[in-house]
C-alpha cells in the first residue's frame, strides 16, 4: 500500500499509532514503527521534559520514524516539553487542541512535519491555515479527549471535500476493514489508538487490559467527569471517551458538584486500579480487543487492508 503517508515517512503500512498519555510511551511506539506503521509518543499535562527525552530515545533506538503527540493548551500554560520535542527531531509531532500556530511555526522551523486532531470541519480550515502538513480527522468514536460533535466517516467526507491537505481518518479504526474503508475514501491513512492499548509494549496494566477485553463496542462514554474528578485544565469542549463505570455514571451530569472527598476517591482509585472508579480511556472500537498481543501483530492485522480493498475492486469491476 502506498500513499502520501507512507511515502513521506517510509512506512509499509499507512498507519499512525495515535499518541496516547499514560499507556503510549518509546517501547510502544518503537514497536509499532519497527512493523511498519508509524508509532507516537503520547503526552499529558504533567509529562516531565526528562521523561519525554528518556521516551524518545527509545522510540529512535530502533533507527525507524515515530512521532509526539503534544497538545496546545497545555503548552500553553507550561511549554517545558516543547524543547525536548524540538531536540529529539522526530519524524511527526502532533500539536492539537487549542491554538496551534505558534507551535506549529517552531516545529516547522526544526525541520519536523507536523499534524493536527480536528473534530469538526472548522477545526479542519484552522488548522490548514496554521500551516499543518496533514490533518487528522478525529470522529467522536475515538477513545481520549476530542470533540464529540461528528462521528468519522461524516467528517471524512465533507474534510476530503473542503479541505486540500493529505487526510489520515482517526476514530473506531480497529483492523483492517476500518482502514480498507477509509483509504477506499480518500484518506491516506489511519489512526488508531485504543486497537493498540492491549498490546504487550503498551504501558497498560493487567487489571485494565482485562477490563478492556471484557468490553463491548457499546460500553464507551463521553463526557468531563475524570477530567473535573482530577482538576484538570482540558478545554471544555474537548470531553475524553472512556470506558463507562460507575464513577462516571454517578457523577455524569454533575460534574460541578466533585468535591475534594470524591476527586481523592479517584485518585485512589487510580493507584488501586479500582476501575470501577479509575478511568481507562478507550473507544468504540473496544470491542475488538481480547487479550494481550505484541504491536507488530496489531499492524499486520491492518496490512490486511491491502487484501480487503484488492478483493473490492475485483467485485465491482
């Protein structure tokens, strides 16, 4: 297979592992670009510049591209891990929710392409302006933060329309045919997170990886109740899906209402791995994982697209 994407980062396969905080560190996308695809790097609001040197040396080990994700707001109020990225030279850096501009300016003057999550076809114009060399159209069905406003093949269709910039398709990509679908679009890949939060290289605990592959693709929610529950910054229109538990379930509707007692019911949930209480995020494609698997078999179940799109074009010809 081959398209822009894989012609601009000499990938086998035209996939991006999405950046995922707290459970997509060097070893897991190290992984996923040693198979082909491209891995990232996540970050979050409390990722230490340190840290994300330490991760980036080990997603180059393996001498293959991968990428960061950063997010605008929380640079926004504190820019430490923009030197590191900046330092390590990465392949890709995805900068996303918020004001863009400034960030993509700096990247693209250190030689790095850089990407942007856009929920909406406003989002999409914003950032083609910002100067982006790809867009990532991130439907609600995607697990993490975004917006939640149009699902993916919607918000496809009317970016490839409106927009001209190469178009990776984000949210409830979960193997083969998700991708076969939306290469068959127009986009020239995909981007898929939560097909890789079971795998083996991924930073997920055991607990979690077992409550992820009891669930089902109906079993996701979105909303701000984990964001309020731990005071975080995120942008209110940029919600997380998660899956459903009975702390979001109790508090859903009610965020203004978390007091202190029950943002430390979270947190010590969260050191417990007490998901009934503890966020995982995931999203609709959740339903597709079962167990423990190594990157590379993930990405291999997505070169599969090749097949499926050849067998296609058979049938309508």
């Amino acid at each position: 297979m081959k398209t822009w994407l894989t012609d601009r980062f000499d990938l086998s396969v035209p996939l991006v592992g999405a950046p995922m905080f707290g459970v997509g560190g060097g070893r897991l996308a190290a992984a996923i670009s040693a198979a082909g695809a491209l891995g990232m790097i996540g970050t979050g609001r409390t990722t230490t510049p340190q840290w994300l040197r330490d991760e980036a040396a080990l997603a180059a080990a393996g001498g293959r591209p991968y990428g960061i994700g950063l997010m605008a707001w929380a640079l926004d109020i504190d820019d430490a891990v923009l030197a590191p990225t900046l330092e390590a030279r990465p392949a890709l850096v995805s900068v996303s929710f918020g004001d863009i501009g400034p960030y993509v300016e700096a990247l693209h003057a250190a030689g790095i392409a850089v990407a942007s999550q856009a929920g909406n076809l406003a989002e999409a114009k914003a950032a083609a302006q910002a100067g982006v060399d790809v867009l990532v159209v991130r439907g609600g069905e995607a697990g993490g933060h975004g917006r939640n406003e149009v699902s993916t093949l919607p918000l496809l269709q009317v970016v490839l329309d409106e927009v001209d910039l190469p178009v990776i398709a984000a949210g409830g990509l979960s193997g083969a045919r998700g991708l076969a679908a939306v290469l068959a679009a127009g986009a020239v890949g995909g981007w898929a997170g939560t097909a890789f939060l079971t795998c083996v290289e991924a930073d997920t605990s055991d607990e979690a990886v077992a409550r992820l592959s009891a669930a089902a693709e109906t079993q996701t929610a979105y909303g701000r109740v984990f964001d309020v529950g731990q005071r975080l910054d995120w942008p209110p229109e940029f919600g997380g899906r998660a899956l459903r538990n009975d702390f979001f379930d109790r508090w859903d509707g009610r965020e203004s209402e978390l007091g202190d007692a029950d943002v430390a019911e979270l947190a010590a949930a969260k050191t417990a791995r007490d998901f009934d209480a503890a966020y995982i995020y995931a999203g609709q494609g959740v339903g597709a994982l079962h167990d423990r698997r190594a990157a590379a078999d993930v990405v291999a179940d997505f070169a599969a697209a090749d097949g499926l799109i050849a067998a296609a074009a058979r049938r309508l010809s």
